[in-house]
C-alpha cells in the first residue's frame, strides 16, 4: 500500500518523534480513528461489562473504591462463569483490538496520500488483511511461549546449582526474559502496520515484522515499550473520572465504567498504531529506500 511520505522527514526519527508524531496524527485523524474504536471495541466493552454485572457483581460497577477494595475470593460461587466471560470477552477483544488497529493504520496512510479521513473504506481494509494479521500473531504467540517454556526450563536447571546458579539467574536470565517481553511487544506491534502497508500472506508478514525487526532491535523495543507505558497511564487517567462518577452513581454503575474504558482505548488504540506505523515506515525507508521519490520531490527547489 503506498504511502505519500509525508508522515516521515528525511532524517531517522528519534523516539521523541515518534511519539510527537503518533499524538499530532492521532489529532489529525481523532474524529474518524474513534469511530473505528467507538465501531468496533465499544459494543463488546458494554457487553463484557453488562455480562460480569451479572455473574460478578462486585467485579464491576463499584467504582474506584470497589476495585481497591476487590476481595477477588467474593465471586467464588460464579467462578466458571467469571472465567468464561473474561476469556471470550479477552480473545473477542484481542480480535477487534486488530481490526481497530488496522483500520487506524489505514486511515493513517489515506490521510497521508491526500485523501479525505473517511471510516468505511479503511475498516474495509482492516477486514481484509484481519486473517494475515491474526494468523501472523498467533504464530508469534506460539513462538513466544515456546521461548518463555524453554528459559523457565533452563531456570529450574539452574536453580539446582547452589551459587553460581543464582548468580546467573540474575545477570543472564532474568535480563533475556525482560529483553524477550520486550522484543515480543515489538513484533507484535509490527504486525499490524506490516500487514496493511505491505497485503502480503501471514508467513510473509511475520517474515517482514522479524526482518524489520532485527534491523534495529533495541531502538524498536524501547520505543514500543515507551509508547505502551505512556497510553496505558494516560488511558487510565482518561477512566479514572469514570470510575468516580460510577462509584456515586445510584444504577448504571457499569455502563459508566465502559463508557471510560472505551474512552482509554479511543486514545490508546490510535497512538499505539500511529506509533508503530511510523516506526514501520521508518526503518522501511532506510532499508530499502523506498523513499527516493520523496526524497527527490524535498530537493526539488520550488
């Protein structure tokens, strides 16, 4: 899918451009990019919200004050089904959080060619490379644990030896687990703008994330870490209002608790995917120089 170029400058970005460049798209696009969320999470928020109101009361609805105070032994009786809800309502989220994702990397880059911000035509983009997207992800995911199970292994072995063992538990492993979550959010976060810009098969989209990946492994995990810790303090600050308002008031308690989670997500969602956009594309441009003609079209004195 190309890109106009100008959501990059000629020089490599700095992580304080990616994340001034994922705010000032998100503002560029804010009304059409929270449709997308409001479309496609929103519904499932208010139906898990509604479901846990039912079979958890007190995992819901009570406000700030109730979840600091959650005696999570007080829905024993509904435990089978607390369990279902909160794991078909996580893979449905996970599911929609793709296509959300990709429909702002979508509308991103139509944006970016000139064209006007419109939602259906970049939903109907993000339906499309969804079964790349999800595949890709799940493979991830399975090579993830796999590397998780094969450190815990070599974990246990070490604990075995009195001293050292310890010594290297510390200094070696516990530092490759944290690199490892660190690289997986990475990949992760590629997957989505890879499969949108580039519409290829999910092996290609994963081979692509990886490869672009191991290009700038470090530069890329920090700024995909950087920019989850930053939308998650400021989604909850955005929910935080909410949960008072929920706490004081006589009924609805938790459609008002929804409506400030959907709130976090219509800023976490977009930034998370503009950011993960532009580093895509600026690790594509250096590598493979993609960017000639934008580069050709700067020079040009006008």
């Amino acid at each position: 899918m190309p890109f106009d170029g100008q959501l990059l400058p000629l020089r490599r970005l700095t992580v304080a451009d990616v994340l001034d460049g994922a705010f000032r798209t998100f503002r560029a696009v804010f009304a059409p990019a929270a449709v997308i969320v409001l479309v496609i999470i929103g519904p499932l928020q208010f139906a898990t919200n509604l479901v846990l109101s039912r079979v958890a009361p007190g995992i819901v609805g009570g406000g700030l004050s109730a979840i600091i105070d959650l005696d999570v032994f007080a829905a024993a009786p509904a435990d089978n089904a607390l369990v279902l809800t909160n794991l078909v309502s996580g893979l449905l989220g996970y599911l929609l959080s793709l296509v959300a994702s990709a429909g702002v990397v979508a509308l991103l880059l139509a944006v970016d060619r000139g064209e006007e911000g419109q939602v259906t035509s970049p939903l109907g983009l993000a339906f499309k490379v969804l079964l790349p997207t999800l595949i890709a992800s799940f493979l991830l995911g399975v090579l993830g644990i796999g590397a998780a199970i094969a450190l815990a292994i070599g974990s246990l072995v070490l604990l075995v030896i009195p001293i050292l063992g310890v010594v290297v538990m510390v200094l070696v492993v516990l530092p490759l687990y944290l690199l490892g979550i660190a690289s997986f959010v990475a990949l992760i976060s590629l997957v989505v703008p890879v499969a949108v810009v580039e519409r290829q098969g999910p092996l290609a989209t994963l081979a692509r994330a990886v490869r672009v990946f191991t290009r700038q492994p470090l530069r890329i995990a920090w700024i995909s870490l950087l920019i989850g810790v930053v939308t998650v303090i400021l989604a909850l600050a955005l929910q935080l209002p909410f949960l008072l308002l929920s706490e004081v008031a006589p009924t609805g308690g938790w459609a008002i608790e929804a409506l400030g989670e959907t709130a976090g997500q219509i800023l976490s969602v977009p930034v998370s995917a503009a950011a993960a956009l532009l580093v895509y594309l600026d690790v594509r441009v250096r590598w493979e120089a993609v960017d000639l003609r934008h580069r050709a079209r700067t020079l040009v004195p006008r």
